[in-house]
C-alpha cells in the first residue's frame, strides 16, 4: 500500500509490482493504491482486510505512512516492511532506490520480525469518549493560544508533579527518536519495555523527561481553565480536554511487527541517519 499523497509512490509501487511478479509471487493492493499506480492486480476496499490476506505487507512512504497502517492493522500477526520515499524515516527500512537489492533478501530469507509495542489512551474529553491508539506517541498539547497548561500526572496512582508547560509526551519506546527526542528526551532502543515521558519547554528546569516501565499506568489530568488542550495520537487529534478531563495511558494490547533486513540494526540506523561523527568500532 503506498501514500496517495506523495507523487513518487506511483512509481515505486510499479516497480516493485514488476519485481514481485517476475519473482512468481502475487500482488494484492489496497484500491486506492491501485488506482494510484495504475495495477491490474486484486484490489480490497481497506488495509485491514488487505492485511488479513497477504503474508507480506510493503508500505511506501514515510514514517507517517507507517504509523497510519500501523494503527490501521493493530493486532495483527502480518509483517510490515517499510519503503521510503520522503525524508529521515526510522520506521521506513529500506530506501527505494534499493527496492530490488531488498526483495531479493526477502524472497531469501534474510530478515528478521521484530514486534513493536502500541500504546493507548482512555479517558473522557469535553464529555466525549476517547480512545486512542500509537505507535510512536501520545501527546497533551496546548491549543493555539501562547499560554501554558497545567497538567498533573501521576503513576501507578502516584503522583509525579503538576507540570505547567506548552505539552507533555509520552512515548512508546518506538517513538523515542520521533517528538520526544526533538523535545529533549532520551533515545532507547525500540524493544526496551519502557514508556519515555518528556514534558514540552517546561516552565521548571528541574522537569526533565523520565523513564518508566512499561507497564506503568499513567494518568493526566487537564487542571488549566485558561487555554484549550489536545490529546494527539501519531499527531492526529482524537480529543480536547476541560479542566477537571483526565485521560488513562498503558501498553496496548495490540502490537504490528517489523520486517528488519540482514545487517540492519537501530544502532547502524542512528549514525546514519542522524549523521553522528566520532570514532567508534
């Protein structure tokens, strides 16, 4: 399945259909990738159903296109294999200028699974439902007014602090090299089970981001009665949140799997693509 949105898709989605056909494999889109390449190849309405019928799931795009279909076929047990075409992509493992050097590992067997955790929210907003899933993060942010919010947060029904700030992160351990690392917070490994919690330009210097397990129930609760606040999901708004709104965080249930190619690691992909420099064996 390819992003609509992003002109070259077309192309790279041809070509790996070529590649995929001359391999005696069969292709299976979703229709509006379909039409978007111009294939004549089974189609289905949605990506949750095209899932359910392939044993390999290849998306092109960025990282956005990822965490998309990841949300859309939570749960599961198809592997999703990521092709690039856009900017820094760390959920995206293969460029697409080296789509065939890739399919050739595939077809060999040269790939490993790796299961990635999902997170949730549940809570009420503004007296609507909310329920949301992320790979990468969920966030309580400021509206368009240039005013803090206030947020108390606790664990495990313990409180950390009242945070007076522009936002607060939490992350999945996946989404640790997405907004949180922009926002000051660490870089762990995609497979750590941990929950990475940034706040956004806190109006503290001794609030810092904080790792917890897990499996740590984290609950936020809007206490600003001056400034609007938003719940974003891969940032995507799914809710507004009053004063008084409190919103549940855990580890889903639900987890997507990566296809990871022979010799690529999340370390290799860290001096790549963040282009560091030194000297390292």
């Amino acid at each position: 399945m390819g992003n609509a949105e992003k002109s070259a898709c077309a192309a790279s989605v041809r070509a790996a259909a070529r590649l995929i056909q001359r391999s005696g494999r069969q292709i299976i889109c979703d229709e509006i990738t379909a039409q978007l390449a111009k294939l004549k190849c089974e189609a289905v309405p949605r990506v949750a159903a095209l899932a359910r019928q392939v044993d390999l799931l290849l998306v092109f795009g960025g990282d956005g296109t990822m965490l998309h279909t990841a949300r859309q076929i939570a749960g599961s047990k198809t592997p999703m294999l990521g092709v690039n075409i856009g900017g820094l992509g760390f959920l995206t493992a293969v460029p697409s200028d080296k789509l065939a050097d890739a399919l050739k590992l595939v077809w060999r067997g040269e790939f490993k699974f790796e299961s990635r955790a999902l997170i949730e929210a549940t809570g009420c907003g503004r007296g609507k439902k909310i329920q949301a899933l992320a790979l990468n993060d969920l966030v309580v942010s400021r509206g368009a007014v240039s005013r803090l919010i206030a947020l108390d947060v606790s664990v495990n029904g313990e409180p950390i602090t009242r945070y007076r700030c522009d936002g607060l992160i939490v992350s999945s351990p996946t989404g640790s090299t997405a907004y949180s690392l922009a926002a000051g917070g660490a870089i762990v490994l995609p497979t750590a089970e941990v929950f990475v919690l940034t706040p956004i330009c806190p109006h503290a210097l001794s609030n810092r981001s904080i790792i917890l397990p897990l499996s740590s129930t984290i609950r936020i609760k809007a206490v600003s009665t001056v400034a609007d606040a938003f719940l974003n999901a891969d940032g995507q708004i799914v809710g507004e949140l009053a004063a008084g709104d409190e919103i549940t965080i855990r580890r889903s249930r639900s987890t997507v799997r990566l296809v990871h190619l022979k010799n690529g690691s999340f370390l290799e992909a860290l001096r790549r693509k963040l282009h560091w420099r030194g000297t390292y064996f």
